[in-house]
C-alpha cells in the first residue's frame, strides 16, 4: 500500500517506530490525556511523538459513561473552579468536535425525604443556577424545574412517589474512544509521529537526566529506541508503574478505582433523556440513551488486580441491577435483558482519608528530579485545557533548558479536529446508517463512502440490526491505524458491545480484510480470531 502524508494506518505505524531523530516532546499513553497533548504539541510546532502499550483509548479512555459534564455532583464537594473549567471545556467540544459531542438532556429528581436522599427543591434549584451561571450562561440551554407528574410523563418507569419534582438540564454525550482518535489523528495531521503497540521497557538516562525511552514493538517484537528533550508520562491508571521504572523507590501516587457499565435494550429502561438517579447506598447513578440502547452505571470501587484485565463480575452486575431496579421499579430488568458490559479504572491522584467517590477528579502535574514529566488525575471533559496546562509548563523547559522555543501559540480550542472534506459520493443508504457515518465520522464520512461506493457488498451492515457497514473495515485498516480484530470490533465501531453476539459471527471476515492489507497468514488469523474470542469472553465474564 502507497504511504500518503495524511494516511494513518500499519505503514504508517512502522515508519514511525523507525524514527531516530531526537524528538522535543516524547508522551507515553494514547489515551485521551495524551491525544490531547500530542495534537496541541504538534500544533505549537514542536516534534512530537507519542507511543502506546496497546491500542489507542484502549484503556480508560474507552471505558467512560461517555459524557462530556460540567460535573454537577462537585458543586456539593465545593469544586466550583473544576466546574467552570468543564463547562468552558464542554462548550469548546461542542464547537471542535461537534459531530462527536453533542448536547444530551438530564433529568435529575428531587427527593422529598429519607435520609441519604434528602434533596430540596430549593437547594437544588440554587445549585442548578450556579451551573448555568459558571457556564457563563452559554450550556446548551438553562435549566427548568418540572413537577412529579411532569417527570413521570418523561422518566418512563420511574418510581416518583418520595419526590418533589425534578431538574432538567443539559450536558453532553460522546463517543469516547472515537474522540481520543480523532485528536490523535488531528495530531497526526500537524506532524505528531504516532504509534500504537509499543511498550516503554526503560528509561534512558545521561548523568541522572531522562534523554528518551527504550521500548519493544508488542506485535513483531522489535526493540526501539526513542529520544526525547522532554518525556511526559500521561498512562492513567498506569502512572506508577513508569514513575517507578524512573526510581524503584517512588511512592505510590495513584488510586485506581473500577467503574462498570451495563447496556440494555432502550424499550427496558430510559429514553431520550439521561437520568441521574441516588441509589440505596448513596451513591449517584445514570441512565443514559446510546443508540437503540440504554447504559447504566456507574460503579466506584477500589481495584488492586490486574489493570489490564478489568471486567464486570456477577457482583458488580447484580448491584447495578439492583440500583436501577430500585429507582426504575416498572423496568424489572434481569441479567437475561443485559447485552453487554464494559469496565474500566478511573486514574485518581491519592488522597488520604477520602473515598473513592469523595476523591477530587482534579489533575496534577509534577516532575521527578530526573525529568519525567507527569499528568494524573482530570476528566475526560477537561482533557483539552490539561494539555494546554502540561504543553505550557514543557514549553517553559524546552525554551530554558534547551532553547527551543514554539512556532506557534496553542490553537486548540479554536481550531476543529476536522477539517471541512469535498461532497461524498451520491450513495444512498439507509438512513441510520448515513446518520451513523456522520455522526462517527464527521466531514470525513465521505471518505467512508466512497469506499463503500467501489462495490455493494461493502455498503451492507456487518450486523442485521445495527449501522455499522462493511466499508468500515478498510476505512479503519487504512485511515485508523486499527492493528487487531478487537481495535475494529470494540473501538473504531462498537460491534463488541452492541451485537447480540459481541460480533463473534463477524470476526472471520474482519479476520480477512486484515490478511488482505497485513498479510495475515492462517496462523496470524487464527490468534487473532482467538484473541478477540477472550475479550468477548471478559465481556462476558459475569455469566460465569
């Protein structure tokens, strides 16, 4: 296959690994934090590079409750600067990134008794005008105040009899993993060297300083050698784990906690609101509309096993169950309504003597005695302004400790993560499926099409009762960087956790594309088809 400037696929991947230059920048992590400071590093006109263990947005950045907030719940923990940060950033997202972010409606209700439910109207209704009011009055739209029978009317299934009414008001919804490529693709575009599937092994250093990272290619197994002025550590979950490959003895200072997600079938549970509801143990729970589909969660519970390996278990289930049966008595779901689960670690910066939910989502920023730059801690909303704040304070070190100074200022609140593309091609199809292609793709969806214009076949849906089409495949093979099975099925679509069958009966076809553009062979395919039958079982690993 021909290597262009803008495509971003396996070729793309390899001549970047075999990169030698000395880089200004080198970010290890390619989930949401580190997309961010990729694309804003390359935009200010530095050399950039960034590497990831696994896949892109792989880890947490894929896992969320896919909502861009302003964070009502922190106004109670009196976190009014992190609010107004995410409800700035929310409406940056809105504007960069608008076919990826968009407005999603909320109903909150009012409790009018019982003891861990006590929420006043009153105090509500004053804490829902400091939101509007910390967005400067520029949400999507201000909130209103609805009766009991007014939420009824909207919140099918909702048990409102210990109510006084509800809040609506907006925030916003995205597709989590989608951003974080997008962002990374946009850093691409303005000259970030990228590359999935590396693994740092080490840290290089000279007379105590870090100068670059030693690392392995986790799918040929090829060792590489990346020089760095600046390495900024931004794993999430995984910031301990470098911080001590940088000294044995650094203390601990993350606390991963796991949260869980269910989807369901829409017509079981929710609508086209989303529904903040409190739970029996106090603890804040969502409703929210995906598609034909409802997710419910989320769960915040400490997690010390395998960071690599996070699933729901049958205990975790059970109580999101629970939890949603209890505030949605007409639902009546059961583990036989639940389509799919996913699961993933919040990367929260240690605090004594505070639960995990208590826990700020606030982020850090800090460097060790050799160097290593770290970013701990935030929120996907706020991932834009963190890496502002993280490129600012490199910028400082690359111009006082090396003399290179940026090209340009940070653009990246104002600068689309897109570019505007010609008119697709005059092919039509279904409508969920056009609104699909939009929606995931944006102004590149005509791109999409025209792949799907070459032959039929490629316009057909992968599965029966969802909108993902087959043209998909290559698009993601050759524009994505999507090196495996699972980095198609769970990430550039989400065919894991929206088909009946966690796209098991699709994989041997995806299987095929890959040994067309890799040069798979029977062995190769068969791995790959085993690998992604084990994700589908974690997936599944609450059944057992």
């Amino acid at each position: 296959m021909e290597h262009t400037p803008t495509q971003f696929s396996a070729e793309t991947r390899q001549a970047n690994l075999q990169k030698r230059e000395p880089f200004d920048i080198l970010i290890v992590g390619g989930g949401i934090t580190g997309a961010g400071i990729a694309r804003d590093a390359a935009m200010r006109g530095y050399k950039t590079a960034l590497i990831d263990k696994g896949d892109f947005a792989s880890g947490t950045s894929s896992k969320s409750s896919r909502l861009v907030h302003g964070g009502v719940r922190y106004l109670e923990m009196f976190e009014f600067g992190l609010v107004f940060e995410a409800s700035r950033e929310r409406r940056v997202l809105w504007t960069i990134a608008p076919h990826l972010v968009k407005p999603l409606p909320f109903l909150f209700p009012v409790y009018k008794d019982a003891q861990w439910l006590r929420r006043y109207t009153f105090t509500i209704n004053m804490g829902l005008w400091m939101y509007d009011a910390l967005a400067l009055f520029r949400n999507y739209k201000n909130h209103k105040m609805y009766s009991p029978r007014k939420v009824a009317e909207m919140m099918r299934g909702f048990d409102v009899r210990n109510i006084n009414g509800g809040a609506y008001y907006y925030d916003g919804q995205v597709d989590d993993a989608r951003l974080t490529l997008e962002t990374l693709r946009a850093a691409h575009r303005h000259g970030a060297v990228l590359a999935n599937y590396a693994q740092v092994d080490e840290l290089l250093k000279e007379n105590g300083r870090i100068v670059g990272v030693k690392a392995h290619d986790t799918l040929r197994g090829d060792i590489i050698e990346i020089r760095a002025r600046v390495v900024v550590n931004a794993t999430g979950p995984w910031t301990d784990t470098l911080l001590q490959l940088d000294d044995a003895r650094a203390p601990k200072r993350m606390r991963p906690t796991k949260g869980i997600h269910l989807l369901v079938p829409r017509e079981k549970i929710g609508g086209e609101s989303a529904v903040a509801f409190t739970v029996p143990d106090g603890r804040l729970m969502f409703t929210i509309p995906w598609g034909k589909f409802t997710i419910i969660g989320t769960t915040d519970t400490d997690y010390a096993e395998d960071f690599d390996r996070v699933h729901a278990d049958a205990a975790d289930v059970e109580y999101v169950i629970q939890a949603a049966n209890h505030a949605f008595p007409g639902a009546t779901i059961s583990r036989t309504d639940v389509v799919s689960t996913y699961a993933g670690l919040r990367p929260l910066v240690m605090q004594l003597g505070k639960s995990a939910s208590k826990t700020s989502r606030e982020h850090e920023i800090w460097a060790s005695d050799s160097g290593l730059v770290t970013i701990a801690g935030g929120k996907l909303t706020t991932y834009r302004s963190m890496a502002e704040e993280l490129v600012d304070r490199v910028a400082k070190t690359l111009r006082d400790e090396f003399g290179v100074v940026a090209k340009n200022p940070c653009a990246t609140a104002t600068t689309p993560l897109i570019e505007e593309q010609g008119a697709p091609p005059p092919l039509v199809l279904d409508a969920d499926i056009m609104a699909h292609l939009v929606e995931a793709h944006g102004p590149e969806h005509g791109r999409v099409l025209q792949i799907a214009a070459r032959e039929p076949k490629l316009a057909q849906r992968i599965v029966e009762d969802l909108p993902y089409i087959w043209a998909e495949v290559p698009y993601a093979i050759e524009q994505e960087m999507a090196m495996t099975l699972t980095d198609v099925l769970a990430r550039r679509m989400h065919i894991l956790t929206e088909a009946s069958d966690n796209g098991i009966a699709a994989a041997p076809r995806v299987a095929e594309w890959f040994a067309k553009f890799h040069a798979w062979d029977k062995a190769r395919v068969e791995k790959e088809l085993r690998a992604y039958q084990q994700v589908v079982a974690s997936t599944n690993a609450y059944k057992a």
